[in-house]
C-alpha cells in the first residue's frame, strides 16, 4: 500500500505532519498493547479460585498436567537411552 507523496512547501507543514504520524502510532501503539493484555491475560474474576470446587479443579487441572509431562519425559528417555 502506497500513500501518496506530498509536496511540503515549509518545515511547519513537515512538523505537523510528523505531529499527526506520531499521534497516529501511538494510538495504534496504545491499540496493540491492549489486545495483547486481553489475548494472555486473564480477566481478574477468573484468576481468583473463590469456591473450593474451583480450586478443587484448578488442583486436578495441574496435576494432570504434570503427571502428562512426566509420562512424556518417561517414554522419551526409554526412547533415547538406547
């Protein structure tokens, strides 16, 4: 995408435009780190485990997760030992 080339007739029409480029990406700038926060954040209400079921599930969600590593590890080293 190409933006049209602009004949500046003085350094004022140059500061200024350079003041709107600015303007510009700071607020796609401001955009960008917003997404962002949303994409691998959580909310605050999910990251408290108020209820014991939650914490309860949190707990096995965790643990399952670790018992599937250490069974990975397992099989890779009795795969590669040899």
């Amino acid at each position: 995408m190409e933006t049209p080339i602009t004949p500046y007739k003085n350094l004022h029409e140059i500061r200024l435009r350079k003041a709107l480029l600015l303007a510009d990406i700071q607020k796609d700038d401001q955009k960008i780190r917003s997404l962002w926060s949303n994409l691998f954040h959580q909310p605050v209400a999910f990251k408290s485990a108020s209820t014991p079921s939650r914490r309860f599930n949190s707990l096995m969600n965790t643990g399952a997760g670790v018992l599937d590593g250490v069974i990975l590890a397992w099989k890779l080293y009795r795969k590669f030992k040899k």
